[in-house]
C-alpha cells in the first residue's frame, strides 16, 4: 500500500489580505484568472463543473469556462448530456477553479441559465471543424458500444456535412453560471490559509468574510 499520508507540501507563495480584495467578485476572479493565464498554467480556464441530479447524488466533470463578465460564468455542453439532465432537475450548481500551481482555488456557487441560442450559435462557429463534428455525433453521457461505433458516428457527421458550414445542434448551447456566493483560497504556511468568502446579502450587495482555513 502507498503511504499517503506522508504526503505534503508548505504553501509559501503568497497571502491574501482583505485590503487587497476587489469589493466585486467577479473582478476579482477576473484578475485572478488573468493572472494565471500570464503565468502559463496549464488550462487556468479549467473548472470543476458540481450538479446534483434528483436522487440526490452529486456528480462532477472538469469543463472549460469560455467567458466570464459581470453577469457570470458561461460554459458550453450538450443539453442532454448528464450534467444537463441534472440542471433541470435542480438549477443550483458549484463551480471550483484549481490553480495548484499557485496555491489558489476560487469556489462558486450560483445558479443556472441558458444563455440565448444566438450567442450559443456564434461561438459554436468559432469551434474548430472537428469539435463541431464531434459536438453531433457524440451522444453525451449514453452508453455506446465501443470506440469503433463512436467513431462510426463521427464518420457520419463527416458526411453528412461534407463541403457545408455545420450549424449548432439544437441539443447543445451554453450555460450561465450566475453566483450567489463565490470565495478565494491562498494557501498559507502552517496550513494557515486565507480565505476569503463573497455572500449577496439581501438588498444584492456583497459582503465579504475571512473564513478560517
């Protein structure tokens, strides 16, 4: 058996202090994302994607975040795939940024929209030919016999829009991540870790905590 327990690390990289702190939090997260992107981190713009279906078992996938503004955090997937299914029985979703190599996580917990088809549509365009193939021939989250049979189905889709412009499917489109609370991890030494945590509070204002680690 493999020692885990003797598994550890300092964190010294940095701290955070309430001074520093941007009073919204999507900028803050803005910053911080951008930060990360400069430093070259493997897919900063990765995230943890937690839905909880309604038998009530949560379930999580690493998606990648495609935009981020004041309004919140979009994402693209198929709208039957599970994590779909799982949104329309419950709206409520938790997001979570792992910046390990810079000692820092950001959590989000908000809720779900779907952003409009247009926009859906455009950014579908953008996509490289093979991933809006891939998009229509993959049937998200059902079973499939074997990786031939998937790859069956991209030989089709190659086909079947052979020498066209291949248009979003109406079964995938964006998601809106709305936050209602979001916070911002820095690991500190000593296991003694700053935290920060955002709350709307009931007039929409944000309110920021420190939250021991």
């Amino acid at each position: 058996m493999m020692d885990l327990q003797s598994i550890r690390r300092e964190y010294l990289q940095g701290h955070l202090r309430r001074s520093e702190l941007n009073p919204a939090p999507l900028q803050q997260f803005s910053l911080w994302l951008e930060q990360a992107i400069d430093m070259q981190l493997e897919d900063p713009t990765a995230m943890v994607v937690a839905t909880v279906g309604a038998s009530g078992q949560p379930s999580q996938r690493i998606v990648l975040l495609k935009s981020v503004d004041e309004r919140g955090f979009i994402f693209y997937t198929n709208y039957e795939s599970r994590k779909a299914r799982e949104l329309d029985d419950n709206p409520k979703v938790s997001l979570h940024f792992p910046w390990t190599r810079i000692e820092r996580q950001v959590l989000v917990g908000g809720i779900v929209e779907k952003i409009e088809p247009t926009v859906s549509a455009s950014y579908f365009q953008s996509r490289p030919r093979e991933s809006q193939l891939g998009a229509w021939a993959s049937q998200q989250s059902r079973k499939v016999a074997s990786r031939d049979a998937l790859m069956e189905q991209f030989t089709q889709a190659q086909g079947k829009f052979d020498g066209q412009e291949i248009p979003a499917p109406a079964f995938w489109g964006g998601y809106r991540v709305v936050p209602t609370e979001m916070e911002f991890w820095q690991g500190g030494a000593h296991r003694m870790h700053d935290r920060f945590h955002y709350t709307l509070d009931a007039h929409g204002l944000w309110q920021i905590a420190r939250l021991a680690p």
